[in-house]
C-alpha cells in the first residue's frame, strides 16, 4: 500500500490536494477553487487519494467533505522509517567495510 501511496503523491497536484487537506478537510467544490483544473479533474485526482488510502470523506448531509486518513499517512510513514532503517544499515555496514579494508 505505501508504495502504490508513493506513486499517489508522485502527482504534483495530488501532493498539493494532500497538503491542502492537512491543513483543512474540504469539499470538491472548495479544493477546486484553489486548483486550476475542473471539479471532475479534482475528483479524480481525489479517488486516487481515497484508493491509495490517503484520504477519507465523511458525508455532511448531501457533501463529501475529504479530509487527510491518519491511518494512511501513519501507514506511509511507517514504509518510509522502514526503508531509512535499510539504508541506515547498509550505509553503516558499508562504511564498516570500507574502514576495515583500510586498516
């Protein structure tokens, strides 16, 4: 899941939709005023978002209003620490190596 999330964010404009959801959940019609592109565009680019399972919307009344999914993001940040521990190690045991052949 976190790196199909990766592909998600690749889109620039996702990424902004992300940000601009962190900082306050929305509707399509808002989050559209802030784009440059149509509402059917931003819904699209949303049920990417939803897919992927970084956002959610919770139904008000006749609106979805979209908003950043924590457990989403905590999932992506989780890959993320996963792949810095890898390349943690491996820089570490190859620092270990170079250092030892130079002794």
């Amino acid at each position: 899941m976190s790196a199909e999330s990766l592909q998600v964010l690749a889109d620039p404009v996702r990424l902004a939709i992300v940000e601009a959801l962190a900082t306050q959940p929305s509707s399509v019609g808002l989050l559209a005023q802030s784009f440059p592109i149509s509402r059917p565009a931003i819904s699209r680019h949303l049920r990417l978002l939803k897919d992927a399972g970084l956002v959610e919307p919770v139904v008000e009344g006749t609106r979805h209003i979209y908003r950043v999914r924590p457990d989403g993001i905590s999932a992506l940040r989780a890959y993320m620490d996963e792949l810095w521990r890898e390349a943690s190690t491996r820089y570490t045991m190859a620092a270990e190596n170079l250092a030892g052949e130079n002794s």
